[in-house]
C-alpha cells in the first residue's frame, strides 16, 4: 500500500524551546498542528486542481489526505489510499 508524506520536525529545537521558556513548547506545538493543517489543505487543494483525475477518484483521494502528530513538536500529512501511487505518478 502507497504511502505518501510530509513531516515536519522541530524537536531538534528542544534544547532551546526549553531555555526560552515553557510556554515556548506549547506555541511550537500549535505552530506544528497550523502548519500540518496548511500543508493538508494545499494539498487537497492540488488534487482538486488536478486535471485527469476521474471525479470520485478525486474525493476519495482528497478525503484520505490527513495529518496527525507524531511527537509533541512533530508532525505527518500523509495518504494511505492505494490509488495514491497511479494518481502522483500517472498510469497508463
């Protein structure tokens, strides 16, 4: 199964969150989950854009577009639909 993804991390930044001050970690947090959401967004936005693409091809790719936390300052955008693959490297 094809997966595709994103990942931002910013816990090589700990050390220095941690020096600035508490409250710095938990913006870091939130900045990661904007960012994440932004990335989801522009990417549906580009499968929306996409030409080719049949239409409920289309939904289900942009609905299985999503992101999640994989640390407290780390985050992945990612797709596990199988048609994923065909769609970004085009089929015969």
């Amino acid at each position: 199964m094809a997966s595709y993804n994103i990942t931002l991390d910013f816990s090589s930044i700990l050390g220095i969150a941690d020096q600035i001050g508490g409250g710095a970690i938990k913006k870091i947090h939130e900045g990661v989950g904007i960012t994440a959401q932004a990335v989801q967004a522009k990417w549906q936005d580009a499968v929306m854009q996409a030409p080719g693409i049949w239409q409920p091809e289309r939904h289900a790719y942009v609905q299985s577009i999503d992101w999640r936390y994989t640390t407290h300052l780390s985050a992945v955008v990612e797709t596990d639909l199988p048609l994923a693959s065909k769609i970004e490297h085009g089929r015969p």
